[in-house]
C-alpha cells in the first residue's frame, strides 16, 4: 500500500505478522513502489539468509584490498612487513589464483619453494599470516584451517660482532658513504635501523653533541636523548657535509631512489630530502659479501649494547640509551663475548704456589698463548 505524506510517499505492508511502515524518501510514486518491491525482497533475504554468491576475487586484488583496509590501524614499520610480504613472496606464487582454489596443497609447497630459498622460520611465518588474514576477511579459512602449520621459531638472541668483525664490516662500508654513516650510528648509539632511518636533522645537535629519537618501537624508546660519541659525531659532521643544502625539517637520510647519493656527485633532482630513505638493503648485502659476514643489521644494536655491558655501565645507563624498558630485554641484548670473560677471568688471577714460574696477576701472563711450550709441559707435570 502507497500514500502521501505531504510531498513524501510512504509504503506500508504485512511481513512476518509485523505491520511495515516507511517513508520511500521520494517524490514519485513509481519510484516510491519499486522502493516498497526492493524492501519486501531485503527483508524475504534476511528473513531466509538466502544471499547473493559472487565468485572470489583473484588474491592479487584481494590481497591489496585487505592492506588499505588494514593500513590505517597498522604501525608502519608493520605496513612495510605486510606489503614486502605481499609484493615480493605471495602476490607473485598466488596472484593468478581464485581464492576458492587455493588449498591445503598450494599452500605447503609455497612452504616447501620458500625453505629452499633459505626463509627463516620467522619469515616464513609472518608470510603465512598475511595469507591467512586475507583469506580470513572472504571467510575461505576454515578449509585450511588446522592444515597448514606454522614453522618452529627458535629463539635467536642476535649475535655481537667482534671487534676484528667490527673493522672489515666498516671497511668494507667505504665505498658507501650512507651506509658507512649508518652503520656507525648503529654501532655507536644502539639505534634500531627504523630510529636511524627516520632521524631528521632537527633532532641532531651537534653542538652538544646530542641526539634525540624521534619515533621508537617502544615508548621507552621514543623522545630518549643519546650522546654522540667521537665516531658517531665525526661520521655526522662528514655526512652534512654532502648535503649541505639540508633544512631541520629533512631526514637525515632522504629518499634517493636511482639517485646514486654514495657517489661524489649524486644526481640532486632524485632526491627528495621530505621524505626518508626506504631501505639500504643492496649495498647492505653486497657489503657483508665484501666483508665476508652473515648478520643482521639488528646485530649492530646487539654490539653496541654488548660493548657497553663489557664496558662496565650500569643496567639503567644501558636502558636510556637502548631504550629497553625491563632487565629481561637488556640480558636478551647483551652478549659478552670470549675476549672480555678472559681479560676478567685473568685480572682477579693470583700466583699459585703449586705452579712456580707462572704469574696470571697484573704484568704476568694474561692467557695461555703468552706461556712457553715448556712452562705448559712442566705445568701439565704438576697437575698430573
């Protein structure tokens, strides 16, 4: 039934033993019966949970829909996983699927291709996770669901360099001025590569020698001041010399994409001082491939704040400058290493009287390497 309500048309019908009344919001009485036809359809949808089945998308589509619908309640270091995740590994194995075809099958030998290429078990499992999120958002998970399994993590504390490490790793960072700057920050500050990467030079004053973090992973992390030490100042100082035309608004480390920045004269149009640096990966592979290393960036951080812990600072003069906000990250981070359990092992030595001619104390030997092969062979004597 249609009636008028001043210039508004209104319908009004019996469904499900309830009486219907609603304003068709128009004018027209045409439009306002084909309003009160598409109203009784909804409701007989509703009523019987029949729905109208489309086919599912091709993951590559769905896939780049589901990250913008993420994208405003991700971090954004988090967006930059997903997305590497996205455009690297899963858009090129599964782009052409249906998502209805991707099975239990596709999936493990995604797992088996990707453990031959050498993934880590955490990259790996961040890559399964996006996966299943999108997959999750079209309701096609439950078929994999309990099939496909996660990889073991094992837990790895990092690793700290040393110092022979530490000098062919700088060595061989020469060639690259950016990455030689970065690499001295990191290994001078405890700074994780996000903190660096986004550093403008408004936070640096050089002046006092200080640096301030902008944005952290923690919030113990963020607004934290650092002292520069000599390296970490002379290595700033030298890097705004290349770029002598920077604002306090610009990053440290600006987008440079093609511009070829580690060359003496970089191609000044490419780079966009507003925006920073996405990555240095390839001169950070090919360095470590110089340098003869298989590590991480992050295991710069470990090495500084390992140096600091041999050095004898206190735990909370660790925390302020790594950030950490609990003992249990500091002990994750810090590694003393052989040289430095030795050289203590060997200062509280005393002479022994059951080894005459050995002294470990101050001025005597400091390890077995400095001892003569014959005071070792007499010295085997007296403990046998």
């Amino acid at each position: 039934m249609l009636y008028k309500r001043g210039k508004i048309w209104w319908f009004k019908f019996r469904f499900a033993g309830r009486v219907i009344r609603e304003p068709a919001k128009i004018g027209s009485k045409t439009l306002a019966a084909d309003g009160e036809r598409q109203r009784r359809r909804q409701l007989e949808r509703n009523w019987n949970r029949v729905t109208k089945r489309t086919l599912p998308p091709l993951f590559d589509r769905a896939a780049r829909a589901w990250l913008d619908g993420e994208r405003p309640h991700l971090a954004e270091r988090t967006q930059d996983i997903y997305r590497v995740a996205l455009e690297c590994q899963l858009v090129p194995a599964f782009g052409s699927f249906l998502l209805c075809d991707l099975d239990t099958e596709a999936v493990k030998a995604y797992q088996a291709k990707r453990k031959t290429e050498g993934a880590s078990a955490r990259t790996l499992n961040k890559e399964l996770q996006v996966l299943r999120q999108v997959l999750k958002r079209h309701k096609l998970l439950a078929d994999l669901q309990g099939e496909v399994k996660f990889e073991w993590e094992t837990e790895s504390p990092g690793k700290a360099l040393t110092q022979e490490e530490e000098s062919s790793l700088l060595e061989a960072c020469k060639s690259n001025p950016l990455l030689h700057t970065v690499v001295t920050l990191a290994l001078n500050t405890a700074l994780r590569k996000n903190e660096i990467r986004l550093l403008p030079w408004s936070q640096i004053d050089l002046s006092k020698r200080i640096l301030t973090v902008v944005r952290s992973k923690t919030e113990g992390g963020t607004g934290r001041e650092i002292p520069l030490n000599p390296p970490a100042y002379a290595a700033l100082i030298k890097w705004a010399g290349r770029v002598p035309e920077s604002k306090p608004e610009h990053y440290i480390f600006p987008a440079c994409e093609a511009a070829g920045i580690e060359r003496e004269h970089p191609d000044k149009e490419r780079i966009d001082p507003s925006r920073p640096i996405k990555a240095w990966r390839t001169a950070w592979r090919a360095a470590l491939e110089r340098a003869g290393l298989r590590i991480r960036f992050h295991d710069l951080r470990h090495t500084c704040i390992t140096k600091l812990a041999e050095g004898q600072a206190s735990e909370q003069t660790i925390m302020a400058i790594a950030g950490h906000l609990s003992r249990r990250m500091l002990e994750h981070y810090s590694h003393i290493r052989m040289a430095a359990k030795r050289a203590a092992l060997d200062a509280i030595a005393q002479p022994s009287p059951a080894l005459p001619g050995i002294n470990f104390g101050v001025g005597g030997a400091q390890n077995w390497a400095q001892i003569e092969p014959d005071e070792i062979g007499e010295t085997a004597k007296l403990l046998n």
